[in-house]
C-alpha cells in the first residue's frame, strides 16, 4: 500500500496480532506475516466501529422510529407485489421528481448486489462526491437502507423525511387502486433524502426483478447486472434468460451496462436488449475482470483489469473469489459513471481507489462477529449463493470442523442451499427467525436429515438456543481447534443472531 497512508494507531493491533497468530499456526511462511501487514496499513483509513445501526439512544427518538416502522408494517410487505411502477411515478411526481436530481448508477442481480453497491459507493465516495445509496433488505435496523455519504441515514432524519412525504403517500393511495407498499414507500424516501442533502451520486440497488421494480424511476447513465441465477422463479420467471428479461429493463436509452459473469442464456438476452436502446456493454472477462488474487490476513490482495487499465496492489478486506468478481464489476461501474472507456481509456487514480476498496464492510456477508471459536455471517439464500459462500469459506478459513447455523424463509430453494453446504458442514444446526415468512425448524430439519442424514442434524427452533449448541459443538473437542461456525440462510437469519452475538 501507500507509505502516504497514515499509520494505525495502537489500539488496533490486538485484532490483528489474534488473526496474524491463528493464521501463522495455520502456515508458518513468512509471505502470512507481509499479508498481514499489508493489510493493517490497507484498514488503517477505514471507518471505525459497527457499519450496522444502533437502536437509537434517546427513548423518545426510538418511539419516534417504532412508530414510523409500525405504519410501514401496515402497508404490502416486500413478497406481496403488484407488478408495475404506476404508484411510485405518481408519486414521483407529486413530489417534484427527486430522483432526477442527481446523477446515479442502479444495481440489480441475483446474487453480490449489495456488496457491489457499497463498493461502487466506496469508490464515488473517495473521489469526493456525495454519495447516496439504497440497498435492501436490512440486516438489523430499517435506517440501513438509505445511506448518505457513507453512513446509515440518521433515524431523526429519518423519520423526518417520512413524515415530509407522508401526505404526498396519502394522496396517491387515495387515487390508486391499491395502496403504496413499503418497499414504494421507502424508496420513495430514499430519493427524497437524496435531493434533500444534495447527494452528486445515487447507488440504487433494486429491490426485486428490474423493468417493474420501484426503484425504476430513475434515468441510471450506469446499469450494473451482477450475476443471474434462480431465484423468485414465481415472480421473475423460470430460467436465468426468463430473470434477466426482467432484469435487464433496468438498462435505460444510450446507457452503459456493466456485465458481470453470466449464465449464457442469460448474456445473450441482455446483450439484445443492450442494442434495443443503444447501451454500450462492458463486460467482466472481455473489456474488465479480475487479473490475480492471493487470499491475505484480513481478506485478499487483487491485481483488477479495469475499462481503462490495471489496478495493482488492491487490498479487499471481504472474503471469497465472488467479492474479487464484485470489486472489478464496481470499479468498471465507477469507471463508466466518469466517462472512462474504449474511447477515453484512461486509468482513475490508482492511490485513491486502494484507499476506497480498503475501506469497504458488508455486514451480514461473510462476515467475523465472534472468534475462539471463529463465528462468520453470510447471507446466502439461494444455492448459487450457497455454492460461493461454500467455495469462499474453505479458501479463507480452513476450519477443520465447521457447524452450520442454518434459518431460511418459505418459499426457497431450501434444498439446493443445503446441498452446496454439504460438504462443508460437519453438522448442521436448524433453527428459524423470528418472521411470519421463517420456514419451521421441523421443516426445514425434514429436509436436512434427507441431505445430511438424522445423526449430522440437530433442530433448535429459538436461534438463540441455536446458536449456543452450534458453539457448543464448535468447541465441544480438544482435537478440534480450528473450528468454527457459520450461521446461513436469510438476511433476517443473519440480522438477529448477529445482533445477539454483537450483544454477547
């Protein structure tokens, strides 16, 4: 890294010394050693503290909060869609058309959405713009959603911009058919905050499909398509071409897309609709991709191909070859967003895009909460993000026994997720979130003692009963040292034990 970057202070050396020592015992050579260092000097202008949200301090706020996230319960949930974007322009345009007020580049995907969205906001950040970004669903606090420069939006802010738009929301649902949905309204919000601030930059990851989405109002000059696979086949269609011809309405007139790896069928579907309205394509293997990576203490060091040259030295303080493939998708975004391409093929500032990349976190994906034994988050849910969460933590861990925490939500590919952690899991831990969507433990432990057989499967319906057996069995025999814990299955699954552990 830069010997311009300032040094960490003392204060953040026990973390490192406790990874540096369980990675030495693991492997001696000394390359452990210079990876660890690099990496301290890499998160040394990283934000400190937890990137989640509190609960906020002052009761009366809190009330405040609680009681706007109560009238947005009473409204369509997220699995309940009517799918068009009817309501939400009508409410784009009694509100004077907010998302017009900047420039912004819109996200969707199956997998990798929101770990790119933060990237891309990383790097507009280090360039010196003001960023907003819109992700969903949230870990642990609703103000997750809506970021302004970097940060969760303040819950009185928060509830400030709600009730700004609420009679506007009233207004609509009184003239529409059927009442604006909480993803509507809270999208709503977010483009609202963002003029109010004023952001430069809008990251807007979509929250389901793409042509009818909410977040389809805005006119992106950047669409990004991370990677296709099955996912809500009732809704987006039954094949990865089916997905993304609903996806791929995100790609507005003359726009830039930015393709990460996709299935065949799926390229070729988004490639059409690219020259249907003139977009130019840039996609990850041909005009961008990922050069080298070397696992590090800490995350990985890359060597990225971008649209206008190569970036060396790039430290990733995320685990697993997919967030390597999301940097590169990210910085070919950036890159586009600031012109750079085929015809102006120059490099951005190799020095400030190191400090952004060095700085990202994304809670909930493979994520350290707890160590001794070693506790990691991710919030796969589907079997193509089973088979890279799989892949990425047998490459960055090594665990000679790894228990699995798993809690999903109805209507998934339950099986298919616990196929990819097979062979990976010693035991399997089932247990279920506190959701009317969560699917039973005692289903969900049917399914599991078909894949993993009745002795490797324990059921504990209270997943904080779950995570205490899963640690227990982590740590229950001497000979396994190296141990860990890896709680899966849903965003919500991940959200509550890792407000418990956080806790602990």
């Amino acid at each position: 890294m830069s010997e311009q970057q300032p040094e960490p202070s003392d204060d953040r050396f026990d973390e490192f010394d406790e990874i540096v020592a369980e990675e030495t015992h693991r492997d001696p050579d000394l390359a452990v050693i210079e990876a660890g260092s690099r990496t301290l000097r890499a998160q040394a202008g990283a934000p400190q503290g937890d990137p989640v949200p509190a609960r906020p301090e002052d009761p009366e706020v809190d009330k405040a909060l609680r009681e706007v996230e109560q009238e947005l319960s009473t409204r369509w949930g997220e699995t309940k869609l009517e799918p068009s974007v009817t309501r939400i322009e009508a409410l784009m345009d009694v509100l004077g058309q907010p998302q017009r007020a900047y420039a912004s580049i819109h996200v969707t995907g199956t997998n990798g959405k929101t770990s790119t969205a933060r990237m891309i906001e990383a790097l507009l950040g280090a360039f010196e713009l003001r960023t907003g970004r819109y992700t969903s669903p949230h870990v642990q606090t609703i103000t997750e959603r809506i970021s302004l420069d970097g940060a969760p939006i303040e819950a009185e802010r928060f509830i400030e911009t709600y009730h700004d738009i609420k009679p506007y929301v009233e207004m609509v649902d009184a003239s529409q058919e059927y009442r604006l949905s909480f993803f509507e309204v809270l999208t709503a919000m977010a483009y609202a905050a963002f003029a109010d601030a004023p952001v430069d930059a809008a990251v807007v990851e979509v929250g389901m499909g793409g042509s009818w989405d909410a977040t389809n109002v805005i006119d992106a000059s950047v669409a990004v398509i991370t990677p296709i696979s099955l996912d809500h086949t009732d809704r987006l269609g039954a094949t990865p071409a089916d997905i993304a011809a609903e996806k791929g309405g995100i790609v507005k007139q003359g726009a830039t897309v930015i393709l990460a790896q996709q299935p065949v069928d799926a390229a070729q579907v988004l490639l059409k609709k690219a020259v249907e309205v003139d977009a130019t394509v840039a996609r990850e293997g041909m005009e961008f991709g990922v050069v080298s990576r070397e696992v590090a203490v800490g995350g990985q060091q890359l060597v990225l191909r971008g649209l206008g040259g190569e970036y060396e030295d790039i430290f990733l303080p995320l685990y697993g070859a997919h967030m390597a493939h999301n940097a590169a998708v990210a910085l070919a975004a950036v890159e586009a967003f600031f012109g750079i391409g085929a015809e102006h093929a120059r490099p951005l500032d190799v020095e400030t895009v190191r400090r952004a990349f060095a700085t990202v976190t994304s809670p909930g994906r493979m994520e350290v909460v707890r160590r001794s034994p070693t506790v990691v988050l991710d919030a796969a849910h589907n079997p193509a993000g089973a088979r890279v969460t799989a892949d990425a933590i047998t490459e960055a861990f090594g665990f000679s026994r790894l228990i699995g925490v798993v809690g999903t939500s109805e209507g998934k590919d339950v099986r298919g997720v616990l196929e990819a952690f097979e062979p990976i899991f010693a035991e399997v831990v089932v247990t279920e979130n506190s959701t009317y969507r969560a699917m039973s433990a005692d289903e969900l432990a049917a399914i599991a003692v078909e894949v993993f057989g009745a002795d490797r499967v324990q059921v504990e319906p209270r997943l904080d009963d779950a995570l205490e057996a899963a640690i227990t069995l982590a740590e229950e025999e001497a000979e396994y040292g190296g141990a860990g814990v890896l709680v899966t299955g849903s965003v919500i699954t991940v959200g509550e034990a890792r407000l418990l552990l956080k806790r602990g």
